[in-house]
C-alpha cells in the first residue's frame, strides 16, 4: 500500500507535468523571484555561508529580521497555499487552471488556520515527548554508562526516533484532512485522523520515503555548492528542489485523502 500510493503519486505529477506546471508554475516564479530579489539586494547574506567571518552577524540577523524579509516570507506562504488548494482541487475536483488556479483567499485563510492548529496540537505531543525523555534521562545515562560509545549513539539514536515518530505520525494523520478543507467540502478538520485510523504502518512508511526524499534533496544541494547556500544559483536549485518535494507531498495527502475518505481505488 505505502509503494502504491507513493508510486501514484509520483505519477500525479510526472505524468501530468502540463497540469503541475498551469497549477504551480508560474506561483513558484513568483515566489523565487521575491527570494532572489531579496538576497541579491543583500549581498551580505550570500557571504554566510562562503566566508561568515567576513559578516557583520548582527547585521545578517537584522536583514533577516527585517519587514522586507517578512515580506517575502508572507509571498511565499501566499503562494504555496494557493498551490496547495489548486493542486487538491485540480486532482480531486478536476478543476483546470489557464495560468494559475482559481483564487480562493477564503480556502487558503482556512486551509492556514487548520494548519496552524495542526502544528500546535503537535508541537504540545512533540513538548510531552521531550518531557518524557528528559525525566528518564538519568535512568537512561546509567544505561548508556555501561556500554561502548558506538552503542550509546546508536541507542540515543533509536530512543529519539521512537519518541518522536509518533508525532510525525500525528502530524501526518491530521494532515490527510486538508484535501477536504481545500474542496470545501464541509468535513471535521480532524477527518484524515479518523480515516486513517488503524493505518499508523502506512503512514510510517510514507514519512519515511517523503523524508528520504528531503534528505536527497539537501545532499544534490551540498553536492553542487556545499556551504554556499545563499548564491543565487543555489537559492535558484534549492527553489526547484523544494518545488518537487511540496508538489509530491501534496500529492501524498492528496491521495490518502482520496483513498481513505472518499474510498477511492489506486489506479
């Protein structure tokens, strides 16, 4: 089931590329191109990640900080929500788009706001783990006390994902209702934790392959321009890289919607 749905969802997207590119294509342009203009209007930030010690610290943090960064920050969320309404819309609704999809500012604020409720119901799970962990961690330090360095990572390395896993899981689950709230079509925000009960394991394995995925995009990243993270050349394939992982993961929630709450069959 993990291989099916993800294997499907890739081809929502490489094997629709005309549609990917109407619904996404020229919002992503647009994002982009606010990020370039500002980075290159900040020379300074490029030099982060080339030569830091050349840098004003203070200064960098300032120019991040500023209203103008905020500005591009609040252009990239415009459109990445607009992306993500679009593209449930377009695969679940086959709703078209000339150049960009429909603006729908009222689906877009709620598809924010169920969000934003999503992140903090996991951020509450993600404080409870890290409590959990701290509270055990003389029992823990006592355990890795008695055994070999190597062992001792390996564990510390287990125990982290064992605690938090689940709130990926969480997130996820939570997550496969926001199709719906894109259609407008009336359900419980917590619609996808219901549909998906009982299907913790494929969710697992979903996160994991949507994980590989973002570590191989970090890792073609590195491998062209390694620290040299802020050059426009790296902002502008980092930009397309980040594109393909949020049109796949979209697509992922489109599909587990599509099959768990509307019982749609893979095809």
């Amino acid at each position: 089931m993990v291989w099916r749905i993800f294997v499907h969802s890739v081809r929502q997207v490489f094997g629709n590329l005309p549609g990917v590119l109407r619904v996404s294509a020229v919002l992503m342009i647009i994002q982009i191109a606010a990020q370039l203009y500002f980075f290159h209007s900040n020379p300074e930030l490029a030099m982060l990640g080339m030569d830091p010690d050349s840098v004003d610290l203070d200064a960098a943090f300032d120019t991040l900080m500023s209203a103008n960064y905020f500005i591009v920050i609040l252009v990239q969320s415009v459109c990445y929500l607009w992306i993500m309404v679009g593209w449930h819309r377009y695969v679940l609704l086959n709703e078209t788009a000339s150049f960009v999809p429909t603006f729908r500012p009222g689906r877009m604020v709620v598809y924010f706001g169920v969000s934003l409720m999503y992140v903090v119901l996991t951020l509450i799970l993600a404080a409870l783990m890290y409590l959990i962990l701290r509270l055990s961690a003389p029992i823990l330090a006592s355990i890795i006390g008695n055994i070999s360095m190597n062992s001792a990572m390996m564990l510390g390395i287990i125990l982290i994902v064992l605690a938090f896993l689940p709130v990926l899981v969480v997130m996820m689950r939570l997550s496969v209702g926001l199709p719906g709230v894109a259609l407008g079509a009336g359900v419980s925000p917590f619609i996808g934790w219901e549909a998906t009960k009982g299907r913790s394991m494929t969710i697992v394995g979903l996160i994991v392959m949507l994980g590989g995925l973002g570590y191989l995009e970090g890792a073609i990243s590195t491998a062209l321009f390694g620290d040299d993270i802020f050059s426009p050349q790296a902002l502008l394939v980092g930009a397309v890289l980040n594109w393909v992982t949020v049109m796949l993961s979209a697509s992922v929630l489109t599909t587990l919607y599509g099959v768990f709450v509307e019982r749609r069959e893979l095809v």
